[in-house]
C-alpha cells in the first residue's frame, strides 16, 4: 500500500483570498507554486509535508451550491478561552455562522468567505497533538463500507468503526484524524472540497490507481483532459484525487 493523504482541495472563485483566510485561520502560511494557493505550516514550503495534511485552493469559475458541503474540516482548540479567541478572530476575518442542521452543540459551526462549512471543536484531549486542523470529515450513509475501502485504498491507521462513524489517522500518530460520520442525504452536487492523495517515492502510480478501482473506486470525467493526477470517486461518490510525483 503506498498512497497517503496529503492535502484537503478547496475550490474558490477567489482562491488567493480562501487561502488567505485558511492561512490565517490555522496559523499556516500561504504558497503559489503555480495557479493553486497552498496553506502550509510555516517555514517553507515543505509538500508532502511529514506531519501535517495540507489545504490547497484550487480556482474555478462557479460559486458553491447552496448546499452543505459533504467534506469540512473540524478545528482543534486547547481551552474555552482559546475556542472563544478563535471564533472571534475567523468572524473578524469573514467567517459567518453556519446553520446545517446542528442544533444545540458545543462546538461552533462556522462558512470561510465562500460558504464552506467547518466546525471549531470545544477543547478535546484526543486532538491535543493533531495541530489545528483536529480532524477532516466527511459525510456518509455507511461508516463500515468506508472504513473497509479508505483502510485499504491509503496507509492510515482504522482506530474505529461503528455504524455511527469510522476514524482514520497516520500511522505515525501526527496530523488530524480522518472521519467518515454517518449523515442522513445524498450527494446532489459535485464536491466543492475534496481529498488528493500521493503515492510514496517509488510506487507505481497506475498500479495504485489500478488497485483502488479494484477496492470499488469508479474513475471521474470533471472534464480535466490530459492531467497528470487521476480523479475518481469512492463508492459513496466522494471525488478524490490521485496526484502524481513530481
């Protein structure tokens, strides 16, 4: 197995100014190695980055569906003072609250500038060590059968599966967990935020992507053309991508 997690793809009709916000967000910095803005950790840019998962916003020409997205990111925080900090900072930013359905809940829903949902978590002692972004979620109607594809599709770790939810996190322990939550709807638009996978130097990129087809992958025509990464869906219909080395 040689595919990793290493970036959340955003897509934003201003992607210099998402970045911007995420960058503030997560105390990250921003990069343009090419028309996508990446968000990083600090220091330089360093992709695929050995702890983290990162954020790159990608342009394009459509504004987000007025629907909720089905992959959000959940923000970790260490105390109350600092969730409320927090909150007020990305308000102040241009984050606005963000009504999906939640109810009363102890965390904080929130929509970055273009309408994408995340979530800033009150203070949990499992995602101490996860760095800002404690974890990426996405929607499902079955957390077994997610859990049985994703555990084999990349190297993470499955720390749990019920009928509820499955949690995936690096086999290294760093870095936010993976969560595929169980959610009433169906998809209904293209995602607006995905995942993009890397293989690891030396592997065989066609053979992985060969290999996730045989897990239950179907390939995606977004009208790419000729691209070096592959795109494709799981068996829910979440879009991801298979990045090439470069």
């Amino acid at each position: 197995m040689a595919l990793r997690p290493v970036q959340v793809n955003i897509k934003a009709l201003d992607s210099p100014a998402v970045g911007r916000f995420w960058a503030e967000a997560l105390g990250w910095t921003t990069y343009r190695p090419g028309v996508t803005t990446y968000v990083g950790p600090a220091g330089g840019l360093v992709w695929p980055h050995p702890a983290a998962v990162g954020v790159d916003v990608v342009p394009v020409p459509e504004p987000k569906a007025p629907v909720k997205n089905r992959v959000h990111l959940d923000l970790a925080t260490t105390s109350a003072a600092h969730r409320a900090e927090l909150v007020a900072r990305l308000r102040a930013l241009g984050a606005r609250p963000a009504h999906v359905g939640q109810g009363t809940v102890p965390w904080t829903v929130l929509a970055d500038p273009e309408g994408n949902e995340f979530c800033v978590l009150e203070p949990r002692e499992v995602y101490r060590d996860t760095g800002p972004v404690a974890r990426v979620v996405v929607d499902c109607a079955d957390p077994r059968a997610m859990a049985r594809f994703w555990g084999e599709a990349v190297d993470w770790v499955t720390h749990e599966v019920t009928d509820g939810q499955a949690v995936l996190r690096s086999a290294e322990g760093s870095g936010p967990f993976l969560v595929f939550l169980r959610t009433p709807g169906v998809k209904t638009v293209p995602d607006r935020v995905h995942l993009d996978l890397l293989p690891y130097p030396g592997a065989d990129k066609a053979a992985e992507v060969s290999r996730l087809r045989a897990l239950g992958a179907t390939d995606l025509d977004l009208g790419q053309g000729d691209v070096p990464w592959t795109c494709l869906t799981d068996p829910e219909g979440h879009e991801f991508c298979v990045l090439a080395l470069s």
